[in-house]
C-alpha cells in the first residue's frame, strides 16, 4: 500500500476524490471531460502544488488535507522515457493532456506516478476515478490544514 496526499479547499473535501473539477476544466495530465483526481506523495508537494496555483489571499481560506492509501498493484509508474518532450511546459502542455488522456481512456490501471513539475524528482499520483478498481483507493483521514501565515504576509 503506498499513501497520497491532497490539499482541498474544505467546502470541496466531501467530493474531493470524485474527479468533477479536472473533468470540468482539466489539468496539466487530463483534458476537460474526463474526471481524475491529482494527489502527491507528500504533504509538502501537496502543498505547493496548492501555492503554485491559488492567489495567495485562498491561503486563508479553510483547507483540508486528504491522505488516501491505494494499493501497490493497482499503481503504474511512469518512467522519463515514456513521457512527452513537453510534459513540463508552462502553463501546461498539450503533450502531457494526451498522455494523461490515453492513460484515462485505457482503464489499465487504477493510479499513475508523475513527475512534478515543480520538483521533478518527487512524484504526483493521478488517479482514475472511473476506474473498476476506484473503491480500492481508500481514504485514510481528512483533517483541517492551514497555510503558515508568513506565505501570505511576509515581504520579499
């Protein structure tokens, strides 16, 4: 079993693993249309996935924090050599879309490892909430989290 993490805004963490908001508008591994769900193997790349994508004033605002543990078996990983050439372009890459896309569309696996882009050598988990398997995915807790105050406030 390996655990995941993922930093909600609370008035979402009751649908949080359900996939709705990338199937609303996408991410850097989905297209719009096809729901998933993004978590990180760590509580601190969760969180700066989180500061690289809110305004800093949604720092304020009530979080939750997710750990979900899904099993070993059901998690393909994804290797530098199977990734497109542009998986870590800004602010997100067509490449990496149609990657995520084929991986959704395949059903073969419940969970895929990534790369983050904000640091390449820890790694992202999406994960198929329309998969066979989704259920095996199980949520281990969901507590509050608050952002540190300074990430807010402090000056440059």
């Amino acid at each position: 079993m390996a655990t995941f993490h993922r930093i909600v805004q609370t008035r979402w963490a009751a649908t949080a693993m359900n996939g709705e908001g990338a199937r609303l508008y996408g991410g850097r591994w989905n297209p719009p249309g096809l729901p998933a769900v993004y978590l990180a193997e760590s509580r601190a790349l969760a969180a700066l996935e989180i500061l690289v994508h809110a305004p800093r004033e949604a720092l304020l605002l009530e979080w939750s924090l997710i750990s979900v543990e899904v099993p070993d078996g059901l998690i393909e990983h994804a290797g530098d050599a199977v990734l497109p050439a542009d998986w870590r372009n800004l602010p997100s890459s067509p490449g990496a879309r149609r990657f995520g896309e084929n991986w959704l569309r395949s059903n073969r696996s419940l969970a895929i490892t990534l790369p983050s882009v904000i640091l390449p050598e820890e790694r992202a988990l999406l994960l198929n909430p329309s998969h066979v398997s989704a259920m095996e995915a199980r949520t281990l807790g969901m507590r509050g989290f608050r952002f540190d105050e300074r990430l807010v406030t402090s000056a440059v």
